[in-house]
C-alpha cells in the first residue's frame, strides 16, 4: 500500500471549461483535505487548479503552490495557499512539485497539463521513480490520449506494458483508494533529483 499524505494535482487553468471538470476539482480538493492530504499544484488561482486549491483550504487543507516568476502574471499566484514557492523556470517547478509528492493525480487540462502527465509518465517507465499517477478520466475528458497511447503501442513505439505506468479511474471519489492500493515502490535506489 503506498503512503499518501502529499498529492500532485496537474490540471487546466482555465475558467470557462464543462462543469463537471470544475465540480471534479472542487472534490478532489476536499478530499484531500479531509483525510490530510497536502496538495501540490501549480501555484495559480484560476481554473481547475484554483477551484482545487480553493476547495481544500476551505475544508482546513494544506495547499502547497509552485509557479514561476514569469507565469506569476498570467496564472496570477494563489496568494492565500499555505505556501507559494516562486522559481526561476518550468523545469524547476516540475521537479520541486515531483519532489513534494507522494503521488500524481491528473485532471483535465490543456497543453502544459498533457507536459506535465508524460513527463512524469516518462519518468516512471524509465525508472526514475515509482510514484502512483491516477489519471481523471471525467466525463470522458481522456479518452483522446487514451486513443493516442494504444495508437503508439499499435504502431509498434511503446510495449503493453506502458499502460500500466498509470491508472484511469472514472470518478474523483476513486483516485485516493487507487493510490492507496498501489504497491509500495519497487524502484529501491530512484534518484531524488530528477
């Protein structure tokens, strides 16, 4: 069983998206924050990643936040977050983020999200670590990258065994026992700089 008590939330910044990816965020937050699971995003107060953040400190969570100085503007930081890192890049905040969690849970999102899912998938199928990912397939949101990923083992550029790199659970109810149900990692000598 893997111990959570610090997720990773990547998800859209974006406003204007279906309600059920805002109301899926909204629970994940409080989730968390009930059972006293700190959560690690991007560090904004808009889209998805605000109403997660919001939610949870709202239910008495620790929201940890991490954005770059030169999206502190565009993403407007989070300021009542229980702690906000500004960093110098995108790679710093990635790897700040991986380093702060136990797990990846993986929300609808645009680009920067689809970045921030395989990098880290990539990361795990080269072994640099074990950590759960739980992909959010809300309201059918994944299933295009699903398509993608058995396109790229089809056409022979990845094994079967890539999809079991991360989990797909349908319900925002279904992410923490997923984790929970991971077994503990199996990479014993995973570097903590990535």
């Amino acid at each position: 069983m893997t111990r959570l008590s610090s997720l990773c939330v990547y998800c859209g910044s974006r406003d204007q998206v279906d309600p059920r990816h805002r109301q899926a965020a909204a629970t994940l937050g409080r989730i968390c924050a009930e059972r006293g699971i700190r959560i690690v995003f991007g560090g904004g107060r808009v889209g998805l990643m605000g109403i997660c953040a919001d939610a949870a400190l709202a239910a008495g969570g620790t929201v940890i936040g991490i954005i770059p100085h030169h999206l502190n503007e565009i993403e407007i930081a989070h300021q009542r977050v229980s702690e906000l890192y500004l960093v110098d890049s995108m790679h710093e905040r990635k790897q700040m983020m991986f380093e702060m969690s136990d797990a990846f849970a993986v929300l609808p999102g645009g680009i920067g999200t689809l970045d921030e899912t395989f990098e880290i998938v990539t990361w795990r199928q080269l072994r640099l670590h074990d950590k759960p990912i739980i992909v959010l397939n809300s309201a059918g949101y994944w299933r295009p990258f699903l398509d993608m990923i058995d396109h790229i083992i089809d056409s022979g550029f990845a094994s079967r065994s890539i999809r079991q790199l991360f989990t797909v659970v349908d319900r925002v109810e279904d992410i923490i026992p997923a984790i929970q149900a991971a077994p503990v990692s199996m990479v014993a000598d995973a570097p903590q700089r990535l």
